[in-house]
C-alpha cells in the first residue's frame, strides 16, 4: 500500500538513489517495480549480532542520506531513523518520537477511520512531491513466473491452462480475521462445481495447515494448495496475477489484485473498511453488520467471532458471481486482468451467469 508513495517520490527524484529497508520477507513484494534501487534487509524480531539494530544503524549512517521517509509509525523507526544520521527524517508524531524527526507531521486524524494510502501519500507531499493518486504499483520477476509456470505443468492434470480462481485465506493481523477453512472450502467446491474453473488456495509459510484443510473441506481434486510449495510473496503476485479472480481477507496479498487489474471480493470482519480503502473499481468488500463491529481487535473480544463465521459460502460466492457480471457486462467480454484465452473468456461469462 505505500507504492503510491514510493511512485510520487521517484517521479520527484527519477535519478536519485531509493533505498528500503524491509524486513527480509517483504522484499519481494517491490521486486520488479523500479520503485527502489536498493533493498536493506532487517527483522526487529532477529536478536542475532549480525540483525542487530545497532549493526543496521551503523550501516545506514554509512550510507549518508539525504531523506528518511518512516512508513511505519513505531518508536523503533523513529529511533533507527535519528540514529541514521539521515539529514532529513519524515514521519508522523505518535508514539513519542516527535523529537526523533526534523519534520513531524502532526497527527490530525488518529482513531478516526481512514485510508491508510492517504497518509502515505503525505509523507511524499513533505518531500514536495507531486500529489499521487492511489494506483498501485506491482511487478512479476522472471524467476516469479517461471516458478508458476512449473508448477502448473507439474499439476497440469488440475492446472495446466485451466483457468482459476485465487483464495487467499491469510491474515497475520490476528485469528478474529480469519474465514473459517470450512467456509472456504464450501466456497471452492461451489466454484469448481458451478463453473469450469480450479481453485489454488496460496499460503504464507505459517498457514500451510489452513490451506490443506480447506483442500480437504472442498472435497474435490480441482481444489489445489500450494502449501507443499516453496512459498514466497513472488510467487503469490504470479499466481493472483493470472488468476481469474481472487477472494480473499482482508490481508495483504488481497492488495496484489489491484496492480494487474484482477477482480477481488474481500472479507472483512473486525477491521473497518476505511483503514485499507484503496478505491479499486473491481473490489467487492463483504461485511456483515454485526452489533459489536468492527471491533479492530486481533482476537474476539466476545469470543463468539460472528462477524466471519456467520458468514456463509453462499453469500461470498454470490458476491463473486456479481463481481464477474459486473465485469463482463461493461465491455460486453471480461476485462483484461491476465485472460489468456477464449477458454477462459467463455468461463468467466459462464460464472458471471451462474444462477
């Protein structure tokens, strides 16, 4: 979500260096972008001398910069920042770290529900870069392809070039976001058996178990995971990317759809909507209404979790159904977002019919 920033402030310095540092798992979301030049790898959470915070600041202080940008509103940015040397450091003023910055943004609208993006594209305005709007920025790598496309080949009795849907049933937020794995699998066997499409269900290394119990809920050998796949993020993006849709909580990956134009049905339960508002035509956000919600809490307070698991299949896949329609019937055939055949155009109007 921070690419629209990332854009503004390389169409402001297109021959100025851009360095990130990121934790070493993100990485390769920005890969193939064009939007940094250089990425510094650096988990907070490694206590080992060679991750040590004292070891990346030292680094960065090597480095000279001009600018740092904070993305992130911790203390501990702030911290690494002023320790950075960095001429100019940008960020907002929460979380006492005011004094850390040359440039404190003050806080104007803290609790009040809004998008994330908008406070990105602030930090680049303090740069006086040009004002951006919320589009997205991904790219595939070769190597990110080439993955995907030996993977297909060795399941190509499910793969192969069927077309599919993508679900993504992550979210490192908390356990109050998550979609029951029976839910999804009632959801993937609804798909395969209503239409001529697969599912792959992708997965983070820590939701391996969730993807092949969705697998196993389906009940239907064109329900595929790639939780024995070596998993990375680059390998996500291929995958939404030729996907024929996604459906996914509300996590990152779901952010993946927006940059290669794939329509996306979101499922939102104790988050409100307006935090990761991104303003992509092709997202339908599914929300009940629940009393208590959205609560912004990682774990039900209440212990009852209905905001998701009341929730049903049905509504989620005609949610989808519409979403597809809605598509197809602007131009009269699906938009482009990857199709790669007329086997696949004939698919997506059959599911956007679907009764």
């Amino acid at each position: 979500m921070a690419t629209p920033a990332l854009s503004a402030i390389r169409r402001r310095w297109p021959d100025g260096e851009v360095v990130a540092v990121l934790r070493p798992y993100v990485a390769d979301v920005l890969e193939g972008t064009g939007l940094v030049d250089r990425v510094i790898d650096w988990d907070p959470r490694d206590k080992t001398h060679e991750s040590s915070g004292w070891k990346l600041a030292r680094q960065l202080r090597r480095e000279r910069f001009d600018a740092a940008v904070l993305f992130p509103n911790s203390l501990r940015s702030g911290w690494m920042a002023w320790l950075s040397g960095a001429t100019r450091r940008i960020g907002f003023a929460r979380d006492a770290r005011r004094w850390l910055l040359t440039d404190p943004i003050p806080v104007t609208s803290r609790g009040v529900p809004h998008p994330v993006l908008d406070d990105y594209l602030r930090l680049a305005a303090e740069l006086d870069c040009p004002s951006g709007d919320h589009r997205m920025h991904l790219a595939t790598s070769a190597s990110d392809e080439a993955c995907w496309r030996e993977i297909r080949a060795r399941r190509g009795d499910v793969l192969g070039p069927r077309p599919y849907i993508c679900i993504n049933p992550g979210g490192a937020f908390g356990a109050a976001k998550h979609w029951p794995s029976q839910s999804f699998g009632e959801l993937a066997r609804r798909i395969v058996s209503s239409t001529d499409q697969s599912v792959v269900v992708v997965c983070g290394p820590s939701e391996r178990e969730e993807a092949r119990e969705i697998c196993r809920w389906a009940e239907d050998p064109r329900v595929v995971s790639l939780a024995d796949e070596a998993s990375s993020l680059g390998l996500t993006k291929a995958v939404i990317r030729h996907a024929t849709a996604l459906v996914s909580t509300d996590s990152g990956p779901r952010h993946f759809a927006a940059p290669f134009g794939v329509p996306v049905v979101t499922l939102f339960g104790p988050t409100h909507v307006a935090w990761s508002e991104t303003g992509y035509e092709r997202e339908v956000h599914v929300q009940l209404d629940v009393e208590c919600g959205p609560c912004q809490q990682r774990i039900c307070p209440l212990g009852h979790h209905r905001c998701m698991t009341d929730l049903s299949a049905d509504r989620v896949f005609r949610e989808l159904q519409t979403l597809m329609q809605q598509q197809t019937s602007k131009s009269g055939l699906p938009v482009d977002h990857g199709v790669q055949s007329a086997h696949e155009i004939a698919t997506m109007a059959r599911l956007s019919t679907l009764n």
